[in-house]
C-alpha cells in the first residue's frame, strides 16, 4: 500500500533510523520509539488482571520474574526468544512469518530483563514472565501504534 511505500521511501532517505535507540525502562511508563511506535509499562493490581485481554499489543509481565530494569531494543542478529521449556525461535523468523517488511525490522522492539529476551510487542512474548495463578504484582506493557504499520499478509500463489 502507499503507507508501505512511504515508511520504505524514508526508510531509504535515511529519515527513519536504522535501528532503535536502547532505552532502560526502571519503572512503568512511556516510551516513544520509532515509526509512530510507543510502549507503555503499566503496573496493574493483581485484581485488575481479569480486565485485560491480552493480545499481540498488550501483554501481562511478571515483574517478580523479570524484574527491572528491562531494555526496549532492537533485535540482534541470531536472537532468540525462548517460547516454552526447550523450545525456541530466532526473532527474524517471527519478523519473516509476520511478513514485516525488512526495513522495519530494526524499528520494532525487543524487551530484555539482563540476557534474556521476554517479549517482542506486537508479535510474540516469551514463557518467562509468565503470571502464576495468584500473582503478587502484574506490568502490563502494551504497544502502541503497531497496527498502524505497512504489514501486509502474503500469499503463496
């Protein structure tokens, strides 16, 4: 689409940045990114879990397994997020089924807590983090803007 064509066309330019700048997240709030993109870490009472529903924007964080600070990145070159004991995909192939367009590849983020990767908002997180059946505290990180990019599904005609 022309939005597609647009993002490409600054990307080329070299009007968007080629990769996001690391930022260190120490307690909840907002972080602009790049390409429109933000991301919010909000802290939820325990009992204002059954209110949201998660999806690939919004993702419930167990801060008592992975504490701050956390870092919002971009991906590494043969990253990957661990998505159930023993069982883990590099990043690039989330970003390949995705059909996210190279080019802003660099631009979605990775959040980190120390070496380990437990979230790419808006399209996967990972199984550590995960909230028990009774959590303590809950972060609710949601990612803003991620619908409005040129994504377009492929077919395999």
């Amino acid at each position: 689409g022309s939005l597609t064509r647009d993002l490409l066309f600054l990307y080329q330019q070299n009007q968007l940045p080629a990769s996001l700048q690391p930022q260190i997240i120490t307690s909840p709030g907002r972080y602009e990114l790049a390409a429109g993109l933000a991301l919010s870490v909000t802290n939820l009472a325990p009992a204002e879990v059954s209110q949201v529903h998660p999806d690939h924007t919004h993702m419930l964080i167990d801060p008592m397994k992975t504490p701050f600070p956390w870092v919002i990145r971009s991906a590494q070159p043969g990253e990957r997020i661990r998505l159930s004991p023993g069982i883990s995909t590099l990043i690039s192939d989330l970003f390949t089924n995705a059909h996210i367009p190279r080019p802003l590849r660099p631009l979605l983020p990775v959040l980190s807590a120390g070496t380990t990767v437990f979230a790419v908002p808006g399209l996967r997180r990972s199984n550590h983090g995960l909230l028990p059946d009774d959590p303590k505290a809950v972060m609710l990180v949601t990612l803003f803007g991620f619908d409005t990019l040129p994504i377009e599904p492929q077919t395999n005609d």
